[in-house]
C-alpha cells in the first residue's frame, strides 16, 4: 500500500457504483439472482452473512501473520461479494494487499486502517440488513 490514503480514494471511486445500486450496502438484484429469487433463501443467507461478519472483522483484526491476515481478508471478501456487498468486498481486497509483517504497515498505520476501514464497511452492511429482515 502506497499512501496512507489508499482506502480513502478506494472509498471515492466507490461512490459512482455505490450510486448506482441506490446506496444501498448490498446489490438486492444480485442477491436475489444469486438466491434465485427465493426470499426464504435470501433472508437465511443475509442472517448467516450479517452473523459471520463480526467474526470476520475479528479475525482480520486479530491476525499478526501475513497468512492469517490474506486469509481473514480473502474471505471478507469472498463472502462479502457472495451477497452483493459490493463496498465492504472491495475494502476486503484492498486490505489482502496490506503486507502486514512489513515495518512500513505498523509505522504508517496501513494495517489499522485496513481494519478500520473494512469493520465501517461491515457495520453498515449488518445495520442495513438488520432494517431489512426487520421489515420483511
């Protein structure tokens, strides 16, 4: 990771497609393609994801290897982009980038931000489908 600001122009040219899918955290048409239109199905896999998340974002938080924190991020983001969240997968892939054994991802913060970024991002994930199977 170049710059400390990775993530923030990450965040900036996810704005155009984040607009296109109305703002919402996650692509509903995507995810109900990808459930085959079974609104049973995708409430069962919206309730799984948003369980899964904290403990992804608790991995990736607590993860000091460079093995441990590709794998905590790859599947962030494989998850993430399973259920359309479009955002919270790319903040994944960027932080796979992160090589965390490496001086300069502790002295610029590179690590911590990663973190950061993917936990807001998978926190309004959850929020949002907290609201949504709330009013289903």
């Amino acid at each position: 990771m170049a710059s400390k600001s990775a993530h923030v122009s990450a965040a900036r040219s996810l704005g155009d497609s984040c607009d296109q899918l109305g703002g919402n955290p996650i692509d509903r048409a995507y995810l109900a393609r990808f459930t085959l239109g079974n609104a049973a199905l995708e409430r069962e896999v919206l309730q799984l994801f948003a369980d899964q998340v904290p403990l992804y974002v608790q991995a990736l938080g607590a993860a000091r290897s460079r093995k441990a924190w590709k794998d905590a991020a790859h599947t962030i983001k494989g998850s993430a982009s399973a259920v359309g969240a479009w955002r919270l997968a790319r903040f994944a892939e960027i932080a796979e980038r992160v090589d965390v054994e490496a001086e300069l991802a502790l002295t610029e913060g590179h690590r911590d931000e990663a973190v950061a970024a993917v936990a807001t991002a998978g926190t309004e994930v959850c929020r949002f489908i907290e609201r949504l199977l709330g009013c289903v």
